[in-house]
C-alpha cells in the first residue's frame, strides 16, 4: 500500500512559548544543591509543575557530573524539560533534549501575544486586547488572588487590587503592585530586570523575589509585617521600606 | 425555578454536612419546598444526620446509572413535608458520578424544588467540583483557623473558575458561614478572629455559628439541629442564616461578643 499523503486531516502542529524556571548551577555542585534544597525546603513546592531549563552554558561538567546532577534533580522531583548550552558529546539517550534559542524576555523582546497565564481566574479579569506595539504593559486584576491561583505576566506590571492568599502567587516581568494584603508570592522582574520593584498595602508574604533574587518569610526584618511596604534591588540584594 | 445552593468548603469536617442539614430543615419549617442532597459519595452523612439511614432504598447515584426513578429516591422528612432527601450511596464508586448525569438531576431537581442543597464532600476533586458545578449560591463553611481559612479560599477560586456560572461569565453569589465558633478560645486569642476572617476571604458573612453540644446532642437523635432544639445557640444562629438566605437583613451577632465586653470592664475594676 502507498502512503496517500494528501488526507485531508492534516496534523496540527503549533508552536507556543512558554516561561520556564532556568537553573544555572555552578561548582561546586554539592554547594550549589545545597542552596536549591534550602530554597525547595523554604518554598514547598516551588518547582512542582513547573517548566524548568537547566543551563550548563558556563559549567564545566564532564557527561558522567551532568548525568549525577540529573539523578540528583530526579530525586528532588524537579523535572528537568530540557538542557540548554551543553555540548553535543554531554548528551546522550535517556537526556532531557538540548534546548535552543531559549530567550531572556526583555523589555523590547516583547511577544506580539502576551504569555498570560491565569489559572483559576474568571474570564473577566482577562485583560483587554493587547496593544501590540506598546511596550509597557500592565495588568489590572480586580479581585483578589485566591490560594492556588497564579497569575503570570511576563509583559510589564501586575497591579491587584485586592489581597494575595497564603498559597497564592503574582509573577511579572515588571513591578509587582498589591492594594491590600500580600499573604502569598510575589515575584517581580521575572525574567531578568533589577529595576522591578514590589509594592503592597499590607505585607505579610510567605516568599518575595526580584529578578531571581530570593527572600523567605522568615528572612525578612520583623518590622515589616502588617506594614505597607516596598522592595527593591541594591547589588544582588532585596531591601525594603515601609511606605507612609 | 429553585435556587440550587452548594455547601462547600475544601477542608473536612468543618460542618459542611451539619449545616446542609440545619438550613434545609430552617427553610422548610417555613414552608419552602427544600430537598438536600449529598454528594458524599462512599462517605454518606446527610442520611444519618437527617435520621433517615434506614429509609434508603434508592440514591443519587442510582437515580444517574437510570436505575431508579427520582421520585423513588426521594426520602420525605417524617417531621416536615416539605423537607426531602436525596441520598447518596455508601457502595459504588464516586466515578458513577458523572457531570451530565449530576447535570440531569440538578435540572429536574430545579423544577419541582425552591431550594436545592446540595452537601458537598470536602476536598478539591471531581465530588466538591461537581457539586458545585450548576450552583447559584455558595456557602462556604469555614471554622476560625488558619488551614480552615485557606482550603476556604482555595475553594472561592474554584467556585469562581470551575461552575457554569463562572463560565458564562456570571458572578457566582458567595456567602460565609462561619461554624464551630468558641467564644472562650476566641476570647484567649485561640482562634482567628471574625474581622481577620472576613478580611482574608473577602465575602460577605451569613452566620457565625457557636461551638456547641446541642449539634452532636441533634445528630445523635438524627435530627437537623434546627429540629431537634429550635430554641438552642447553634439553631437560632442557622434560623438567622436562614432568612439571610432568603435575602432579609438580619443582623449578625457574634457569639459571646456582649460578655466578653463585659468581662473587660469588670476586670478593670478589679484592677
Ligand atoms: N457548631 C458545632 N458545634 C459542635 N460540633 C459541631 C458543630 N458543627 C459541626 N460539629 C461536629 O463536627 C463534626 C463534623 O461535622 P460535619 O460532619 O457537619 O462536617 P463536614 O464538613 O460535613 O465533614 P466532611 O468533610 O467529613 O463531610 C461532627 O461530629 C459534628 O457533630
Ligand atoms: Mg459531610
């Protein structure tokens, strides 16, 4: 039988971006596992269902280190969706596929479609239609964030005008803006911009970041809580002020 | 039309069942027509709480399987007529319970009922998802502690994503039943306060119930607490919730609010 190549239910095949956690680990590798287990222990949960790129651009890793530091991810249930910057001989069968093309989104890089994902949100906080060549964004949310919600928005600002749950979280690509009580995530410069700052009416928030820089609940200076603040960026390191 | 109203709270044992129950019974006492229905499947309730464990012959789930007819699954209350039970089975599996089935009783349910309950398993999986699935009022059960408050919220997410209403656009009416309130650990600062409550979940109040063994005393006799002691605090505070429901504004008390006012004035005089 010859192979009819013109059915006509072709296959539909779509391309589709999506924002992924990157790990860059560098060595030593205990080190740099021991710093991922605090924040994992610090942050239950933090990588589960979530997309994430191991980059090995600037380490030096034989094969045999690359397929060690797999098991090690495999045993912290962190699923590893593709290896980006290692070298073709470092790959082998049973490897996550070597990724490429992988893009730090910046400000001019902006996706003519906004990636908005918004699990659990009505249809009604859904933006309006973007304004493709505009290129500060930002997104409104009226209500609040409810545990296990996440808003994600690479494109500019979140503002929520509302309260973000225990277990809730806000990521953007800008400045995270919370009118009322942050109890959750907030996640702001996402995908790389130390200029990205926090704001919220109440703080009270399990885990806050900008551009990658971490801090814990625990971490933060106790006069902070119940308080309006802001949080920023100095050299690698998130500072903060009550507003008012 | 009825109103289908789902009771809800993605954590168990809060009072889920217990409040199904009390309002149903405070509702039919005044003459509504009121089934309640339990959607626990494998881990039945309603039936005890109601007193009617032994009058199941058919449930919910052989009403969707068209192996009995609604009208023989019905169980009349034996103390109001207008007050029915739609049970749920103990021994088939809760993947007997199917979205267009559930879509089916609910609809028919509409029709003959004003008010439909519908108590929901606690949880966030298919049996809380598709209880709450065609409702047009959620009560969300709630008790005044930190993980009580979360799965709370949690489910107000999903009421306002994962229901026909929420995808039709419509806004889902929410109210908050606050349940198992202990005015003395409330007064020792042992349990979340009212204010904090409200505040964290962000939807209007319908009641707050007292901590109370006039609730186990009711479910041992099987008895809807609203029937079994009209005149005890956990009733009075379901009859008033009750009527809220109904859209009268009653206002709310919180329990042990007037004595611990004035235990603090005596206490500064001893001082
Ligand atoms: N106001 C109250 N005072 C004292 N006890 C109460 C009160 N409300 C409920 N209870 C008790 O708490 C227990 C759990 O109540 P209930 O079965 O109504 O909860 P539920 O949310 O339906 O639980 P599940 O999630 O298992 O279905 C029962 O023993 C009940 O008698
Ligand atoms: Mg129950």
């Amino acid at each position: 039988m010859t192979k009819v190549l013109t059915d006509a239910r072709s296959i539909r095949i779509k391309g589709r971006s999506f924002l992924a956690v990157v790990l860059s680990p560098d060595l030593p590798l205990d080190d740099w596992l021991a710093r991922l287990d605090d924040l994992a222990s610090r942050s239950a949960g933090f990588f589960l269902g979530r997309p994430v790129v191991l980059d090995v651009t600037d380490l030096e890793i034989c094969k045999t280190d690359l397929k060690e530091l797999l098991a090690a991810f495999v045993e912290r249930n962190v699923a590893i969706m593709g290896i980006e910057g290692a070298r073709p001989s470092l790959l082998g069968p049973g490897m996550p596929p070597a990724l490429k093309g992988g893009k730090p989104v910046s400000g001019d890089a902006v996706a003519k479609e906004p990636i908005i994902e918004i699990r659990n949100m009505p249809a009604e906080t859904q933006p309006a239609e973007p304004e493709p060549r505009q290129v500060l964004q930002s997104l409104v949310i009226r209500e609040p964030i409810r545990s296990g919600q996440s808003v994600i928005f690479p494109e500019g600002d979140v503002t929520v005008i509302g309260s973000v749950a225990s277990g809730a979280e806000v990521i953007a690509g800008g400045s995270v803006h919370i009118y009322g009580t942050l109890r959750g995530r907030a996640m702001a410069g996402s995908i790389g911009n130390i200029n990205a700052r926090i704001f919220c009416r109440k703080m009270e928030a399990e885990l806050l970041a900008i551009d990658g820089v971490y801090k814990m609940a625990e971490d933060m200076a106790p006069g902070l809580r119940g308080k309006s603040v802001q949080l920023w960026l100095e050299n690698d390191t998130i500072m903060a002020e009550t507003l008012i | 039309m009825g109103k289908v109203i789902v009771v809800t709270s993605g954590k168990g044992g809060v009072g889920k069942t217990t409040s199904t129950a009390a309002l149903g019974a405070a509702l039919a006492s005044k003459g509504e027509r009121v089934v309640v229905v339990d959607f626990d499947v494998g881990l039945r309730n309603l039936d005890l709480v109601m007193g009617a464990e032994r009058r199941v012959v058919y449930d919910l789930i052989n009403v969707i399987q068209g192996e009995a007819k609604l009208s023989q699954a019905l169980i009349r209350d034996k103390r109001l007529e207008t007050l029915f039970l739609l049970p749920a089975s103990q021994t088939r599996d809760k993947d007997n319970l199917t979205p267009e089935g559930v879509e089916r009783v609910i609809s028919e349910l509409r029709r003959v009922f004003d008010w439909v309950i519908c108590d929901s398993p606690a949880g966030i999986e298919s049996g809380a998802t598709l209880a709450m699935r065609h409702a047009d009022v959620a009560v969300v059960v709630t008790n005044p502690e930190v993980s009580s408050v979360r799965d709370s919220d949690r489910i107000i997410g999903l009421l306002d994503s994962k229901t026909v209403k929420a995808e039709n656009g419509e806004r889902m009416e929410k109210h908050l039943l606050l349940t198992r309130y202990d005015p003395n650990r409330a007064e020792r600062g042992d349990m979340l306060k009212v204010d904090d409550v409200l505040e964290i979940l962000s939807i209007p109040l319908i009641g707050i119930i007292p901590e109370s063994m006039d609730v186990l005393r009711a479910s041992n006799i099987g008895a809807p607490v609203t029937l079994a002691d009209a005149s005890s605090a956990p009733a009075q505070a379901y009859f008033d919730a009750a009527r809220r429901l109904c859209g009268e504004p009653v206002p709310i008390t919180v329990p042990g609010e007037k004595r611990s006012f004035l235990g603090k004035i005596f206490g500064r005089k001893a001082a």
